[in-house]
C-alpha cells in the first residue's frame, strides 16, 4: 500500500491504526510506514498516549463515581438492618423520640426541613482554568473553595460573560446559584440556578433542593422525578432516595 | 414484575444496552454495580483485603466487564453473576500482588484493541511516568473539553449526543471542538517531553 508523505501522518488513519480497525495487510502496511518514518512513529506515541490518558482518566473517575454508590447503598443498607431490632425495643424508642419531638417542637410536622440539609453537599470548587482569560474565574473559584460565599457572589457577578463559552457561562450560574444557597438567599439562588442551562442534572438537583427548603415538596418531588427519568446515574441514584425519604415523612 | 425487571434489569438488556454506548453504557454500569454488590464484602473476607482494596477491585471489574461486552468479549454465554464474580475474584488476588507497587491504574488493560507494536511503543512512557501526573493533565483541559474527550472517547457517545448535552450547535461543532481538546492534550503531553523520555 504506498502512501504518501501527508496521507502517512493523517489522524485519522493514525486514529484507525490505534483502534485495532485496520485490516491485516493495513496494519502490517503502516507499521511498515512507522518502521521507515520517525515523524509517523512519534506522532503515533502521541496519539496512543492521548488515548491511553483520557481512557485511564474517565476509568478513574468512574470508580469513584460507582464507589460512591457503594458508600451510599451501604448507609441505606445499615438503616434497613435496624429494622430487625426487636419490635418493643422499636417501638419504645419511637415513643420516646416522637413525644421527646413534639414536647420541643409542639404542633410541628417531622423535620421535613432537615432533609435540605442532609442532602446539600457542596461539590468541589471546579478545576482552575488555564488560560489568562480566567483569572477572574479563578479568584471567584478560590472565593468559593474559602467558603466565602458573599465574595464568591460577588466575584462570579463581575466576571464578563462575553469573553466566555455558554458551558463556562452556564458552570458560572451554577455556582453563582450554590453560593446563593449558601447564604439562604433561595430566590436569587433559582433564578441564578435556572440560567445554567448546560448543567442540568446539578441545575434540577439543587432546585429540587431549594424548594425543599421552602416546603415546596410537590414541585420538588416533580423535580426530582424529572431527574431519575433523566437517568444520569448519580444523580438519580440521589434522587430515588430523597424520594423514598420524602414519602417516608 | 415490571417494576422488579426495571430494578434488575436481566443480563440481554444490560447487554445491549452497554453495548449502545452513551447513556445506557453509563448507566448500567451502575445498574450492574449496585446488583452484585454484596460481592465487595465477600471478597473482602475472603482475600483479606481493606474495605477499600476490596471496593477498588469490585470497581475495576464491573469496568472491565463493561468494556468486554462493549467489546464482544462477553456475549451472554455465562451468566453476567458468574462472569463478574470471577472476574472480580482476579482483581482481588491482583490487589494482593499489587500492594507493593501502589499502582492504581493497570495501563495494558486500558487499550485492549489497540495493536501489540503501538502498546509496546508507549508501555515504556507509561510504566517510566507517574500515571497520576499523567492524568492531572487532563485536568488542564478545562471541563468541557474534559467532558467532550471523555463522552466521546471512553463512553462512546455521539457527537450529535455529546452536542445535546453540553449544549454545542451541533454534531459539528463538536468534532472540531473535539480535535482542538485532543490537540490541546498533545501540546500539553508535549510539555512535559514525554515523548522524549524514551
């Protein structure tokens, strides 16, 4: 198969090569192609090299995510086991608790609002850009990782929309909008919220969330179901159980 | 029994749906996660293994057999339980050999298609640099073209899917957004000379 000098080094034929996509007689060709040329075979490296590094990135990062399901199915496993506990034992310590409760908050419902606040985790500050164009980005990221959630507002505010891609802009919003919850300004923090449009599954949990937090349990239940029939698998995994736990009340 | 099928969904569904790529591939590896859960701690009791050590293998075999189905290498001709059962037992008698060398990524199994001579080419690179360094490089990328790499080249979503959820034009825009991400990589692979450690 003769090949010529620019046709050699094409990505996508390296692309193909890497792949395992290549006939017998292809492959044996190119490799015969690598042999004789050292811009092929450095460029080849690279290419593997960028493969071999995404690939092992997103495994990594898939364990973690799958390893949290493990964390999160054991606590849920741990609570069911309780239920095994001999039924007088259960049933007086429900006693107990239920008239300790309505002694300290009389006339009061379950502590529906406490669930706002078992299940708000903050995500980690997002990785600081590397461009010179961010630098704002990056002290409004910093501002955020402090837990300085007023200035992190502020900073998030005053970073020029223009100069960014909508993904940036939207990743802006959304955690403009967690800075917001933070400081309890829910209003603010759903409009905020609503204009990460590229961050759905964050953007529907963390409205679910706040209209939690405002006793809005049916349109944080619609929400919530929006979510799982999205089916990112972390976020609906989230979401089945504040379900569950929202029933449960 | 519909809503248990939903729950556990039987072996030919999370095969094809592995297979289809994108969003059925991601989530039902969670589905197959979740199911056989109960392995982590037997495997734990019984190669004597941390919690986590035993968590970690049962992680990177679920992987694995996610990629063996996405490859034709399990086609449903054992059940999925038994497959992933043993295929978890190895991962387990590897941490053991493995705890020594602290080594969390096994670089051979991430490339399985592609051919001898180009592993070969790049073992040495891998083996000679921190592979966590390594992967901190992606971080440089920035998220979207973290995520377009990732959906496009690990799971295995379409550019006119991959388009809808970062919200690009199109499937076009994408690919050439996908190429300057890649090219970006390079550069920065580059950088570090690791292409001349060889």
């Amino acid at each position: 198969m003769a090949v010529n000098e620019s046709n050699s080094l094409s990505p996508e034929r390296i692309q193909l090569y890497l792949s395992g996509q290549m006939t017998e007689t292809e492959q044996s060709a190119f490799e015969k192609d690598m042999e004789q040329n050292q811009q092929l075979r450095d460029a080849v490296k690279e290419a593997a090299l960028a493969t071999w590094t995404i690939k092992a990135y997103a495994q990594e990062e898939e364990k973690r995510q799958l390893n949290s399901l493990y964390k999160e199915e054991a606590s849920v496993q741990r609570l069911n086991q309780k239920r095994w506990v001999p039924i007088i034992a259960v049933a007086a310590t429900l006693l107990v608790l239920l008239v300790g409760y309505f002694v300290i908050n009389p006339l009061q419902g379950p502590p529906l609002q406490d669930l706002m606040a078992t299940y708000y985790e903050l995500p980690q500050a997002p990785d600081l850009m590397s461009t010179d164009v961010e630098q704002a980005i990056k002290e409004a990221d910093m501002a955020y990782s402090a837990m300085e959630w007023e200035k992190a507002v502020n900073l998030y505010h005053q970073i020029p929309q223009d100069s960014l891609s909508s993904f940036d802009q939207s990743r802006i919003y959304l955690y403009q909008g967690l800075c917001l919850i933070k400081l309890k300004k829910y209003q603010e923090a759903e409009n905020t919220l609503l204009k990460a449009h590229q961050h759905q599954d964050q953007q529907d949990w963390y409205l679910s969330l706040i209209y939690l937090e405002q006793e809005d349990y049916e349109k944080a239940s619609k929400m919530l179901n929006q979510i799982k029939d999205k089916g990112d698998p972390y976020f609906t995994s989230k979401a089945e159980k504040l379900l569950k736990a929202l029933k449960e009340q | 029994m519909g809503k248990r099928k939903d729950m556990f969904p039987d072996d030919e569904e999370i095969i094809q749906q592995i297979r289809s790529g994108g969003i059925g591939r991601q989530k039902y590896a969670s589905k197959i996660y979740t199911q056989y859960m109960g392995y982590v701690i037997k495997g734990k009791q019984r190669y004597r293994l941390s919690m986590e050590e035993a968590q970690d293998a049962y992680a990177d075999a679920v992987i694995g057999i996610c990629r063996h189905i996405e490859e034709g290498r399990f086609r449903g001709e054992s059940k999925l339980s038994t497959y992933l059962f043993k295929a978890f037992s190895n991962r387990c008698v590897d941490k053991l050999r493995r705890r020594a060398s602290n080594k969390n990524v096994a670089w051979e199994e991430i490339l399985p298609t592609m051919p001898d001579k180009a592993k070969n080419m790049i073992q040495e690179l891998i083996l000679k640099e921190k592979t966590d360094l390594l992967l901190a490089l992606m971080d440089k990328l920035g998220e979207s073209c973290k995520k377009i790499l990732i959906d496009s080249e690990y799971y295995g979503f379409s550019m006119d899917e991959i388009a809808e959820r970062t919200g690009f034009k199109n499937a076009a825009s994408v690919s050439s957004m996908k190429y300057k991400c890649m090219d970006k990589l390079r550069k920065l692979l580059r950088e570090r000379n690791i292409d001349n450690k060889m």
